[in-house]
C-alpha cells in the first residue's frame, strides 16, 4: 500500500519546515522548487531555505515576541532553528546564521531525508491531488499567480470586501548591502553593541552631525531604479528602503537605524550623533568575518549612488560592496478572506497555504507558517481535526492577524506583543507586561502542544 502524499509548492524556509513536519509524521513529501530551472530576481544560489534579505533571525529574549515564538517553534522540532544554531554567528541578543552554511545544511537535511523527494521544476497551476502546501513566498511565478487568481475570484464571489483589488496583493521589499570586512577602517569602526547587550557583536561607524547631513544628502539626491509603471511602491514599514526614511525628516534615520542610544565612540567617550551598525554575515575559514552587511540599510538606489552614499559613511571610505542592496516585489494573498486560522484555503479543502504568501512578514514568521501547514497537512491525512496554536500564543496570534484581520486595511505583520489578547491584570511596565505575556503564551501554548501528537 502506497504511503500517503503531500505535495510542497516552494523550497524557502516554510516549504521546507512543512516538508520536515509532515515527512516526521510518516508520509511521504513531493517538495517542488523552480530554482534553478527558473530564477527569480532575489535569490543566489540554487539552496533551498535561502536567506535573501538579511541573516537575522531576530531577538532570541522571552522578552521580545521573536524570541518567545522561536521558543513556540521549538517546542514543536524546527528545523529552521535547528541548523540556525548550528550555524550561528555573533549578533547580540539576536540569532543571525552564516547564509550559506545554514542553506546548505538545509538542503542537505531536506534532500537527505527518505520520505522528501524535491523536484526541481515549476509548477504553473495548482495540482489536483491533495492535501498540497503553497509556499511559494513573495516572487510566486508569474503562471502559477494567475492560476491562483482565479481560484480566489472563484471562492470570493459575492462575499464582501472582496473587490478586485483586494484579491491578490503586493508591497515591495527591499535588501541590505553587504561590504567586504577588510574594507572596513577598524581605526574607526569600534566594536560594540547598543547597552552592551550581547558583548561586541557589532561594527559601529560613528557619525558627526555634519557627516550625518552630508550623508542624507547623498541619499536623497540618489537616483533610484524605477518601479513598473503598472505599480505603485507598497513598502512594508518595517522594511523601508533607507531613502524612504530620509525623505521623512531630517532626524528620521537618527531615530531608525541609525541610532545612536546605548553606544560611545572610543576615540572620543562620548555618544555619536549618528552611527551605522554592521553585522557579521558570515564565518570565513579561519573562523572570522569575511563579511558585513549594513542593518536596517534596505534600498533601491543605483549602484553608483548607493556606493556615493556608502563611502561618505566614517570607516566606509574604502567601502568594498560585496552586494549591493536591492528590491523586489512581494506579493501576499488577501488571507482574512481566503484562509482558516489552520491555513487552509476556504476555497478548496485539502490546500494549504504558508510563509510571506500568507501575510505574515520575516523569515521566523514564515517559517513558523510553514510548521503548521506541515503538521495540518499530516493530520488531513490521517483524518485527525486540524488544529491552530491558542491565539495567546504568538504563533497564534500571528494566525488570527492574518485570518481575521479587516480585509479593507490589510498589510503584512512580524511577530510582536501587540497581536496578543490584553492581559486580565495591570502591568507596572512595559516590561513586566512583556514578561506577563510571554510566562501566559508559552504556558497556553505548552497545554495545547501536549494534545497535539
């Protein structure tokens, strides 16, 4: 008797924790992705699980939400986190990965398995046989995208808030430079994080209030590559091309990511007035960095002005740009209207959808998706209900955001305590609200794992 089947549209970081999840409840995984026989404007290399934007995973602290669903994630056998650890390098309080190491121990994981067999093909329309997972992330093929439109005209007809527009949309995400570390003037740059949280883990480029300005100059005067005429620029706000910011007032950046709090320039003991965080994206063989990538430095300026603009920066005079930054189209299906709080599609029992296609923005958000959509898939299977994580966890949260969010003033969110139902009680603080949250989510979210095999 044949085993049971599911089939996997996308090979990032939610197709391959579905896979993971379903091939580890006993079926077997047909995992398709279109790298390398179609390419896409983002991606590098042909590695499933590739990291484009950044090497973050975010804040692993129980109190931040990032690190409190990491916990959720592991507690049901991540394989994101799993190779994450493996393959870490310093970051603070944040886990960040060696990009390629992380995506090639993925690969390796995924294509190593005896229930997984990825299929290096494009899949143009939806197959019939089920239960499948579309995960096919924010540059979802232009054929396959069409296919998918008109299943959602077709399951959306007449129910309200369901006009054209609102069926199938986009913003634009943009990513970081990167800079060859033997570029960067360690006489300048100083080591240290923001409050010294973490130790060392960051390069810092301190800014004078006039190496500031001349630098937003630079920035603003930047000529951009133009966006299709078709479409207007739809940015995730918590992903904003770094000119975007400038653009919004003269102290925009110095309050982004270009803050200064926490940090004193050792060549003068005093606090910059303006800095540039760098972060080590990898490990070269003997064991340092090779490479930086500048945080919170997303944009879409041409090359030559995007170096203009670099090399005014204190300690980037000599800048190498190893990649320079770019952007891209993300697109993300109108979920409150289409999908259950399982992730399945109102439309059409059996499928299920996952990671940033969903409206959930991050690589921790996307993967976390994917998790449930596997763990879904299985038990369709299998004939067990479907489930969803409590809705105080952030998983869950995360899940009722995007399933019952109001179609009309939809947009993609990361994982954070304002998803989460209010507490009963009065915090003091910030703080211990925080910590109130975190102690009541990870409780909730332990109880319902125990009934979840």
């Amino acid at each position: 008797m044949a085993e049971p089947e599911i089939t996997i549209i996308g090979g990032g970081l939610a197709g391959c924790e579905a896979a993971w999840q379903a091939a580890g409840r006993g079926c077997s995984v047909r995992l398709f992705e279109m790298r390398p026989v179609r390419r896409t404007p983002a991606h590098q290399t042909d590695h499933l699980a590739e990291l484009v934007c950044s090497n973050s995973l975010k804040s692993e602290s129980l109190e931040d939400a990032s690190g409190l669903l990491k916990a959720e994630m592991r507690a049901l056998g991540s394989l994101t986190l799993e190779w994450a650890e493996v393959h870490r390098v310093p970051a603070g309080s944040a886990l960040a990965v060696d990009r390629e190491r992380f995506a090639s121990a993925v690969t390796a994981a995924i294509t190593g398995h005896p229930r997984i067999q990825v299929v290096r093909q494009e899949v143009p329309e939806l197959p019939a046989q089920r239960p499948v997972i579309l995960a096919t992330g924010p540059l979802t093929s232009d054929r396959l995208s069409v296919d998918l439109q008109q299943r959602f005209t077709s399951a959306l007809e007449g129910r309200s808030g369901a006009s054209p527009s609102t069926r199938w949309l986009y913003f634009y995400d943009a990513i970081s430079p990167i800079v060859s570390a033997d570029s960067i003037d360690q006489g300048i740059a100083f080591v240290a994080s923001r409050y010294g949280k973490g130790g060392g883990d960051y390069l810092n480029c301190p800014l004078t209030r006039d190496e500031y300005l001349a630098f937003r100059e630079a920035l603003l005067k930047g000529e951009r590559y133009p966006l299709h005429e078709f479409e207007a620029p739809k940015y995730f706000e918590g992903c904003l091309p770094v000119e975007e910011m400038a653009e919004r007032g003269e102290d925009t950046l110095r309050f982004g990511p270009m803050r200064p709090v926490g940090l004193r320039d050792p060549r003068t003991g005093k606090r910059p007035y303006a800095v540039v965080q760098l972060r080590q994206e990898n490990r070269g063989p003997d064991g340092r960095p090779t490479m930086y990538n500048l945080v919170g430095f997303q944009t879409r300026l041409r090359r030559g002005d995007q170096l203009t603009a670099l090399r005014l920066i204190p300690g980037l005079q000599q800048a190498e740009v190893l990649r320079y930054g770019s952007v891209h189209r993300n697109t993300f299906i109108m979920a409150p209207l289409l999908l259950r709080e399982t992730l399945e599609f109102r439309g059409n029992a059996g499928v299920f959808f996952a990671g940033q296609l969903t409206g959930v923005e991050g690589y921790l958000e996307s993967a976390a998706t994917g998790l449930l959509a596997g763990l879904n898939a299985a038990r369709l299977i299998r004939g067990a209900h479907l489930v969803s994580p409590p809705p105080t966890s952030v998983l869950g949260a995360l899940l009722r955001y995007v399933t019952q969010s109001v179609p009309e003033t939809f947009q993609p969110i990361n994982a954070n305590f304002g998803i989460l139902p209010r507490l009963p009680q009065i915090a003091r603080d910030r703080r211990e609200r925080n910590r109130l949250l975190a102690e009541r989510a990870l409780a909730d979210f332990q109880a319902w794992r125990q009934d979840v095999p």
